[in-house]
C-alpha cells in the first residue's frame, strides 16, 4: 500500500510469478493488478479489485490503512483480473455500492452473480462527490472489452484508465522510473490487448484529450507521472504509418525452409530492411507480436505438412489475423515434398489483414537455385513496395 496523492493509495498487488494470461500470452515479467483507494472529506471509493488469486493482499492492505468503510467500489471493467475479488470486498464493506454503466453491470451479474440493488450505474461524464474529492466518469469503449470506463479524479488531475495505457509487468517502482524498460512492456500489451481495437483506441486518445491529466494511474504496471511518455507511445502505434519493416517467423523440419529464410533475411537486410525473424517452435509469441505493431510486411515460413502448413506456421498465422495489425504486405517462403495447398489455406487465414499477398516462393524439396533467385525477386519487390509507401526507418 502506497500514496500517490494525499489521500490517494495504490492498494492493490503485484504478481511477480504469474507467466500465463488468459492460457495465451506470456508474462515474462508477470505482472500487476492495480486498485486504487481514494478518501474524500465524506466518502470513500476503491477503484476496481484484483484477480481474485490475490484478493488477501488487497484486504490486507484495506485493513492496514484502516479502512473501516467503503462507500463505492467502481468497477471499470468486468474482466476478473480488476473485478473478481469485488465479492470479497463487499463480504467486508457490505454497504459498499458498485458504480459502474449499465454496461458493465449487465456483466458483473453474470459473471459475479451480483445482485441488482448492489449498484449505481452511471453515464459517460457524470460525477460522483466525494466530498473534496470528485469522480468524472469517462466511458473509453474497447480498451479492450465494449464496457471499459475510466475515472478521472478532477481535484487532483489524475486518469485512471483500466487496462488502456497499461503493462504486464511487476515490479516494486509504483512509478515509472525506467521508461525503456516500460516502453515495451507497454507495447507488448499494446500489441496484445490493444491492437485489435487500434481505431477505437484512437478515438479514446482523441477523447482523453479534454481531460488535464498530470498522471495516468493504470490497472497493471506502474503509475505514468509523466504522461506524455505513453500518450505519445501510443500515437505512434495507432498511427497508420508502418515501418519498413519485414516479420519473418518460420518453421523448418528438414532445413529447406530454414535455408531459404536465412537467404530471404540476409536479401532484405543487403536491401536496407530491417527484419524481425522468429523461430516458431521456441520464440515468445509476444515478441512477435510486438514486431507486428510497426511492420510493413510479413512473411511467413513453412514446410507443406500432410499437405498444408505446418500447425506452427498456421497458429502464427491465425494469431496474426486475431491481433489485426496495420501491417500492409505479406507472403510465403516454403517447400513441399510432392504438393500441398499451403499457400492457399495460409492466405485464406487471414481475412482480418489489409495486405496485398506478394507472389510466394516455393521449393521442391530442398531450395536450389531458381528458388534462391526468386527469393531475392520477392525482396526486390517487397523494397519497390516500402518505396511506394514511403514507409519510415
Ligand atoms: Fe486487465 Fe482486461 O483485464
């Protein structure tokens, strides 16, 4: 428990073993569930919970502050990671009321089992008095899931965005006191969470905009005191420009593929391209992820497997449709035994991405050299293609 403003705590746990979310995505360096205490002159709000595995921690540092009641407990959004533990906080502040929209509310019945008279629910923009201490309530839809709120404590200039802004990492700083190494935690949840909802995303950046914010106080991660840092962070990644930039995650079985990525990676780099190339049987998923955010293209790699792409490339290939990234080129670099229709079921995997699919290469059994020429044709027009779109370093 920790204050970041007069009468303002952080009360909420960090989760420096977890390194799976939702079964899915890696937490290299776990992460946080924040929830905020704020005391006014007459009544006093917790803003959102924590997974429910570490509800004791939030209690205890409820009951360290002395906190003998709770008026409201604002629930930002209905994920369990922020609400699961809102049942242990009522059992011991049974008076409390959960603020949220109609939204949310709808939910945290379902999900919590709730009762109905348990809640206030509220409009986009409406306040809540704490006495000297005021709650705005914004509505930042899809960051990430369609009910998300957040808080703005006017009195003291701090935002409080749920997940938006937020990072998966666990550490004792309750600020932001290393911005590179909070830059990509943050834009691995970005690419994770947020990029699916890249043009909603954007429209809460416009709309925060009215807002003073001197600090953004997050659901995981440290606390921005300097908020421009991931404001401006996040202008970038929404941004429709892309990168001149090639994601090249392969997998190879008997060294075909392997040798003509190695060719195709060493042809981009004597272009002047910059790539990112992941080994899928062993990479993190969220570093390629991460490489998506800027990318101008993709290319996938893969050995034709009874037929058609090996599981590996097909899951990178289904992960990359699921994240929706701005990427705007993509092909396949491969080889097959005796023939196969992995081109056509990789392409047919990715209906979410806006790219143009570049004529792929494939070879027959091991790579030779009509196959290495086409290769560098393929990065002779993946570099005419970055040229036209005038793609930044
Ligand atoms: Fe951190 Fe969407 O929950």
């Amino acid at each position: 428990m920790r204050e970041l403003k007069p009468n303002v705590y952080a009360v909420g746990a960090v989760d420096w073993d977890r390194r799976l979310f939702d079964e899915l995505i890696p937490l290299p360096d776990g992460t946080s569930y924040n929830a905020y205490l704020i005391k006014g002159s007459e009544k006093t709000a917790l803003l959102d919970t924590v997974d429910p595995t570490k509800a004791d921690v939030l209690i205890d540092n409820l009951v360290r502050i002395g906190i003998n009641r709770i008026d409201y407990v604002v629930a930002h959004h209905a994920e369990q990671d922020h609400s699961g533990s809102i049942p242990d906080v009522l059992m011991l502040y049974p008076d409390a009321k959960i603020v949220t929209n109609a939204k949310c509310k709808g939910m945290l019945i379902d999900l919590l089992n709730v009762a109905d008279d348990k809640f206030i629910t509220v409009e986009d923009g409406q306040t809540l008095s704490l006495g000297d201490k005021t709650l705005q309530f914004v509505y930042i839809p899809w960051v990430h899931w369609p009910e998300t709120l957040g808080t703005y404590l006017q009195e003291d200039k701090i935002f409080f965005p749920c997940d938006f802004f937020g990072s998966h990492l666990a550490t004792s700083s309750l600020f932001v006191d290393d911005e590179a190494v909070v830059y990509e935690a943050a834009k691995r949840y970005y690419a994770e969470i947020m990029m699916p909802f890249r043009t909603t995303v954007k429209k809460n950046l416009e709309k925060i905009k009215a807002l003073e914010i001197e600090m953004i106080a997050t659901s995981h991660g440290p606390i921005y005191d300097r908020p421009e840092f991931i404001i401006d962070a996040y202008k970038d990644w929404v941004g429709d420009e892309v990168k001149n930039e090639v994601v090249l995650p392969y997998v190879s079985m008997h060294d075909s593929t392997r040798k003509m990525v190695e060719h195709f990676a060493d042809a981009l780099i004597e272009r002047g391209i910059t790539v990112k190339q992941f080994k899928l049987s062993s990479t993190d998923i969220g570093k390629l992820a991460i490489s998506l955010v800027d990318a101008a293209t993709i290319v996938l790699g893969s050995p034709t497997v009874l037929t058609g792409a090996h599981p590996a490339a097909a899951y990178a290939a289904i992960l990359a449709n699921a994240l929706r990234p701005k990427t705007r080129f993509a092909s396949i670099i491969g080889s097959y035994g005796w023939g196969g229709r992995m081109v056509e079921q990789l392409t047919g995997m990715i209906p979410n991405l806006k790219v143009e699919v570049l004529e792929p290469v494939m070879a027959k059994g091991h790579p030779k050299d009509e196959d290495f020429v086409a290769l560098d044709k393929l990065a002779d027009q993946i570099l005419a293609k970055h040229k036209e779109l005038k793609v930044s370093k």
